[in-house]
C-alpha cells in the first residue's frame, strides 16, 4: 500500500519530464532555425537532446526509488537550466516614444446649408414660359433661372414709348418758339386790321358828316325826324365798327409780342411735366419686363425647384420657385451634451466621418457654439464648418469628434505589454548584454494606431520586446531581429 503513491508520483514527475524537455527541445529547434548557427552548437544541442532521452529512460526502470526521484528532479533542473543559457529566442523590438495624444469629444450631427437663399416672383399673374435649370445644378450670380410669358408688358411698353415720343415733341415745339412764317402772319394780319381801322374811320366821318347837315334839314322841316333818327343809328354803327376794329388790332398786335417773345414758363413746366409721366410709365414697364426674367440672386447651387412650366405667378403669396444654398456651402450641425460644452472652443478641429459612408473622412472646424441650452435634452448646438468639395448633401447624419486638447504622452504597441489585473500590464525591457529585464507598467487610455499609454514603470527611449513576447521569461537571453 505504501508503493502506490509514490508509484503515482513517480509517474507524475515522468510527465512533468517530458513535457519540459519537448519544450527546451522547441526552443533550441526554433532559435536554430532561423539563425543557422555554427555546427558546434549543434552538435552540442544533439548531445543535450541524447541526455535527456537516457535520462527519461533511466528514471522509467528506478522510479519506485524516492532517492532516484530526486535524482531526477535535479537532473531536470540541470537540463532546463543549461538549455536557457545556451539557446537564444528571435524576438522584434519597439522603442517607448511621447506622442500627442488627441482628447475627443464623440458626437453626432446632422448636415445644413450654410446659409439657404429663397427665389420667388416679383410679378403677378404670369405665366411661366421656360424653366433652364434644375435641382443640383451649380448657378452664378445674375444667372437666368425662370422665363415668363411678357408679351403683354411688351405691347404696354410699345404704347407708352409712344406717348413718350409726343410729349418730347410738344415740348421741343415749345422751347423752339415761333417760327418765321407764323411772325410774318401776325404782322400781316395787324396790317389788315389797321386797314379795316382806316376804312371804318372813314365810314364814322362820312356819317357824322351826313347826321349834321340832316340836322339842319330837319331843323327847316326838309325831312322827316325817322330819317334823323335813321342818320343818327347808322353814325352810331359806323363808330361801333371802328372801335372792334381797334380791339382786333390791339389783340394782333399781343399775338405778335407773345410769338416775339415765345411760351410762357408754365406752359413749357407742363409740357416738362407731361413727358416726365410718360417717361416714368416706360420705366415702369420696363422694371416689369426685367422681372419676366428671374435670375440667380447669389452664386450657389439649386436644392429645391417648385416652379413649373405652366404655373402662374403669385408675388403676395410668397411662392418659392427655387431654393439655392448659398455658395454651395454647408455647415455641420452637432448637439452636444452641457458638462462637455466648456471644452468647445472655436477653431477646434473636428473629425467627421459616417457609418453609412466609409468614404466620408474629413477635417471640420468649430466656428461657433450656440449660447442656448435645449430645456428638454440639455443638449447644445456647435456649428462647423466643413471644406468645400466635401461630398455631403443637406440632411446627411454624421459622426463627430471633436479634438479639445492635444498632450505628449508615453506609448508603445498594444502587442509588447502582457496585461495583468486592475489596469497592470507587464513588458520585457532590452538590456545591454541582449538579456530582457521583467518590468511592471501602469497603463492609460488606448490611443490610435494600436498603441496604449503608459503611466509608469518605464521610460522614453527604452526599448522594449514586440514579437514574441509571448514566450519570454525574465533574464531570457535574446536575438533581436530587424
């Protein structure tokens, strides 16, 4: 009964044996093989090798010996202790270096115009006759977007021109005064009236004349008092006809001084007052016709087209026909929660990026933070600004990180620490006789590209085990392959 335990350890120990004598064996295999050693180390390797398989066999027929078994040991630790020294493990370094690590602040967002131009109609009912651009199409400023129907407002145009033409006559006619012919008609005709003056003069004498001497005729009783009375009417008449004789003259002769002296400056301020209406109708309808045609307002792109061709404008109803983002720039949106508020700061870099769209990688800068608070989210608004030729369009959702602070940290390679409990972690540090020293390290935030901060337990510039460390043991005597 008492042989069965140890019969059992022995045959522990046998295993226990074996294994680590494959294992020194593996070791010795892989370090030979990718550095061709001398032939000496190999035969010495063989020889080691020869040992261990005369030892295993040794301890098979004397395991039941407890002295034996302790033969055993000792000469297990001999083995393992001679293969650690003389064999060597390929290994890859990386240097401990500061970098500058990046703080973020992980959002999301949503794309908007920058700023989003309403085109609409000054005129009413008009229809519109041609349409020449379209939605996503890139406008210049002055750009004709829209046609309508004018053919009306041109006839309108054509009578008013004509009034215009008339009232530039009247009054030309007007500055120029009277003409020579239009004189010489005057002065003739108060020549003619001084005529009629003379003769009526005659007439009156020859009829006084008559009147007195039938005066005394009747007197004497020649004649009867009718035929007085007769003479006495007709002398009457004769001086009555001299008299409008004599307005007729005084009316030429005033018609004569006013062509000498040409219109009067009422009648030209009224002629100047009927050709300035008639120029400001043209006007008018020449504002309207402009209006027939709608042009671009700003250099932008076209996002939204309402107007078709048909359609009959309606300026008080506010009708959009086009709307245009300005310059074809958009903005990016992103509301972040209050407590990270006060790291914003403008001009800060932010990294845009969309799980929809894997091509979408770009660099936005913060220009603003909104100074409202939403009452229900406690969210915020930062505006950024977004390069041109980014390839987004208005209402995309976007990732954000926005970049707050940049700081020099210690980092190695993810692959050279072996992590350990409670933020730990464990590195092979290269001494100078090639040997590896086991070092402890704090360790911090992962950082891009596959390295991790570290807090302590090591230093820049130290240069530290990467492949392989996996099978490293302190004191390990390594190469250091390229």
């Amino acid at each position: 009964m008492s042989q069965q335990p140890m019969e059992k350890s022995s045959n522990y120990s046998h295993g226990q044996l074996a294994t680590q004598v494959n294992h020194s064996v593996d070791k010795m295999m892989l370090s030979q093989q990718p550095h061709q050693r001398p032939k000496r180390n190999s035969n010495f390797v063989i020889g080691i090798v020869i040992g261990v398989v005369a030892t295993i066999i040794g301890t098979k027929f004397i395991g039941n010996n407890p002295a034996n078994q302790s033969v055993s040991q000792e000469t297990l630790a001999n083995i393992s202790s001679a293969t650690s020294n003389t064999v060597s493990q390929s290994i890859t370094t990386t240097t401990a270096k500061i970098i500058n690590v990046e703080s973020k602040i992980e959002a999301t967002g949503i794309i908007l115009p920058y700023e989003l131009i309403p085109v609409m109609s000054q005129v009413n009912n008009l229809q519109i006759k041609s349409i020449l651009v379209d939605e996503g199409d890139f406008v210049n400023q002055g750009q004709v977007l829209i046609r309508l129907d004018d053919a009306v407002l041109q006839a309108e145009r054509r009578q008013a021109q004509a009034v215009v033409q008339q009232a530039q006559a009247r009054l030309a006619e007007l500055k120029a005064g009277a003409r020579r012919e239009e004189l010489a008609r005057a002065k003739e005709s108060i020549n003619i009236v001084r005529s009629e003056i003379l003769e009526a003069q005659a007439d009156l004498r020859l009829a006084q004349v008559k009147l007195e001497r039938n005066r005394q005729l009747q007197v004497e009783g020649a004649i009867s008092r009718d035929r007085l009375d007769e003479l006495v009417n007709e002398a009457l008449v004769k001086k009555t006809s001299l008299e409008r004789s004599k307005a007729k003259l005084r009316e030429a002769q005033q018609q004569l001084l006013e062509l000498q002296k040409g219109p009067r400056r009422e009648v030209i301020a009224q002629a100047q007052a009927s050709l300035a209406e008639a120029l400001a109708r043209v006007k008018l309808i020449e504002t309207r016709l402009k209006e027939t045609i709608i042009i671009a307002p700003v250099n932008g792109k076209v996002a939204k087209r309402n107007a078709r061709v048909g359609d009959v404008t309606s300026a008080g109803n506010n009708q959009e026909l086009f709307t245009i983002i300005q310059d074809g720039k958009l903005e990016l949106e992103v509301r972040v929660p209050e407590s990270e508020l006060r790291n914003i700061r403008p001009q800060q870099r932010v990294e845009i990026s969309s799980t929809a769209d894997q091509s979408i990688n770009l660099i936005g800068i913060v220009r603003d933070i909104n100074p409202i608070i939403d009452r229900e989210s406690r969210q915020g608004i930062v505006n950024v600004d977004l390069p041109v030729d980014n390839g987004l369009k208005p209402g995309m959702f976007i990732q954000a990180n926005i970049i707050t602070t940049t700081e020099p940290r210690l980092t190695i390679p993810m692959a050279a620490v072996i992590p350990q409990n409670n933020g730990k972690g464990t590195v092979y540090v290269l001494q100078e006789n090639n040997m590896v020293k086991s070092q402890p390290v704090s360790l911090g935030e992962i950082v891009d590209n596959n390295a991790i901060e570290i807090l302590s337990g090591i230093r820049s510039g130290d240069t530290i085990a990467l492949k392989g460390v996996d099978y490293l043991q302190d004191g390990n005597t390594v190469d250091v392959v390229q």
